[in-house]
C-alpha cells in the first residue's frame, strides 16, 4: 500500500469499519475431494464491509485501492422482503487484508484484536530469511 491517505480519511475509514465491517481470521478444513482424498487447514483472511449507500462504498474502493466491490441485488434472493434494499460489499482478503488491517490499525477501537491477528499472521516474529515478501517479488 504505497498510496498517501491523509490521517483523517484513515480514521473515518477505521470508524466506519469498526462499525459496519467485518473481519474474519480463522483456519479451517477444506472439504475432501475427489483430487484431494484427505483434508487440509486452509486460512480465511479477509475483511468485509456492507451497506446500501453507494457512494460511501465507492470512496472505500477509491481510498484504499485493492479489493472488490460488488452489488447484491435483495430481490433475487426468495427469502428477501419487498422493502429491503440492494446492497453494496467491499472485500479484500489476505495480503491486501493485510495492507489494509495496518492502515486502519492505530485507529480501530471494536475490531483491533481481529486486525492484529492479520497484521501478527504477516509478520511474525521470526522471519525465515528465505522467503521473500509480496511487495520485493513484484518489485523485481
């Protein structure tokens, strides 16, 4: 994440994330299948924030770059009500995850733990001289 946000705009984005985002760290078994007889942990990072106001969702996308935005239509669904709104999902996972926990990390009061087991799971405290980082790959 190399792009300037001025330390207003990360705060605002960490209160609205604290509020309306959602963060998932977790490891998990990834189902058996037929090309893979046995069962293997896998690790879901990532970070999500919904809500039907588009252009508070667009600026999200713009501020920090990296992600998805999409629009899921509530009308679709056969369990969806007449009244409820379409609604718009930002998501980024892993290392863009990463990116994003340590921008809003000195800002975020209710999801703080969640962002500093992404930002621990990227940088631990032994690192192994020989992997590089994403960043130095695409560097190269």
């Amino acid at each position: 994440m190399e792009k300037q946000i001025s330390t207003h705009d990360l705060a605002y984005l960490a209160g609205l994330f604290d509020g309306e985002g959602c963060v998932y760290y977790k490891q998990r078994y990834e189902k058996q299948r037929k090309d893979r007889p046995k069962k293997y942990k896998v690790w879901r990072i990532s970070l999500e924030m919904s809500m039907t106001d588009k252009p508070v969702m667009q600026w999200v996308f713009n501020t920090v770059k990296c992600g998805t935005l999409s629009l899921n239509v509530k009308n679709k669904s056969p369990s969806s009500k007449p009244h409820w709104k379409d609604q718009w999902r930002w998501r980024c996972s892993h290392r863009d995850a990463y990116g994003v926990a340590k921008l809003i990390w000195p800002f975020a009061q209710v999801k703080l733990h969640k962002l500093e087991q992404i930002i621990d799971h990227y940088e631990p405290e032994y690192k192994d001289p020989n992997v590089v980082s994403l960043e130095a790959y695409r560097n190269e």
